[in-house]
C-alpha cells in the first residue's frame, strides 16, 4: 500500500456542462446558494475569479464537521473544460501531505460528463483513502445540477 492515491468519480451532468464548468471557473462563490449543505462559504483571498495562480478559500461541511480549506488554481483548460486545484492549507492537510483536485468537463455524444479527479499523498500507512470527500464532490455536483434544473 502506497502513501500516494488517486480517486475519480465520473457524474452525468443533465444542465449543461459548460453551465458547470463556468460556474466552477468564474463564480464559485454562488455554489454556496446551490448546496448550503455542503458549501457555506467562497471568497476570493489572491487574484481574480477565473485566473490561474488565484487563491480561493471555502468554508464547507465534510462527515457533519465544519471545515476549511485554501487552494490555488494551478492550471485551466478552456478548450478542455479543465480546472486543476492544489490545495494550501485547511483541516484536510491535518491528514494529508498534499491534495490536488482536477474538475473535467466532456461531452459524448449528448451526455455531459463531470470528472472529479482527486490525487493525494498520505501522511503514514494508517490514513484512509480520503472516499468520503469523493463523495462530498458528487453530492456538490448532484446539489448544483438539481438547482440548475430548477431554473
């Protein structure tokens, strides 16, 4: 078993993929609106919404704790609908050395995808793999669809 991991989950998205991908980029700072039960709060600390080198920092709800967490967007694909994240500091780096998130947005044929990619490095052999914030991103993302849905 390796200190170094890679999760992915793969979600359907019925609302428009670029809707998503839009809103992940440009306007984050809404998605609390969409999923107050996970995201309560987004604001810009560096930067500019949008920008790679951007540092963003989100009050959240993770296994019904409160939670924090500051990351830079480390690279966007526009053409690929592609955001990358490293996170900075937060509650998760208590138990992890490092967490990168990649956001995918594709298209096939007329399904939308949105690809969660989620690498890490453990601190020691003992910590689990981080499935239940793989899981807190399908619920973000299932909470953001069923709003759009709604509009």
């Amino acid at each position: 078993m390796g200190l170094h991991g890679k999760l992915t989950a793969e979600i359907e998205y019925k609302s428009g993929g670029d809707v998503f991908h839009e809103l992940i980029r440009f306007k984050p700072h809404q998605i609390s609106n969409m999923s107050p039960g996970i995201v309560q709060g987004c604001e810009l600390h560096e930067g500019e919404w949008g920008a790679v080198g951007s540092k963003i920092f989100w009050n959240y709800t993770h296994d019904g704790k409160e939670k924090v967490v500051k990351h830079e967007v480390e690279a966007i694909d526009e053409e690929k609908k592609l955001i990358a994240l490293k996170v900075l500091e937060g509650d998760a780096l208590e138990i992890y050395k490092a967490i990168k998130l990649t956001i995918h947005v594709a298209t096939n044929g007329d399904i939308d995808l949105v690809t969660w990619i989620l690498e890490y490095e453990k601190r020691n052999e003992d910590v689990e793999d981080p499935l239940t914030l793989l899981g807190l991103f399908i619920d973000l993302t299932k909470d953001i669809e069923t709003h759009h849905a709604k509009e």
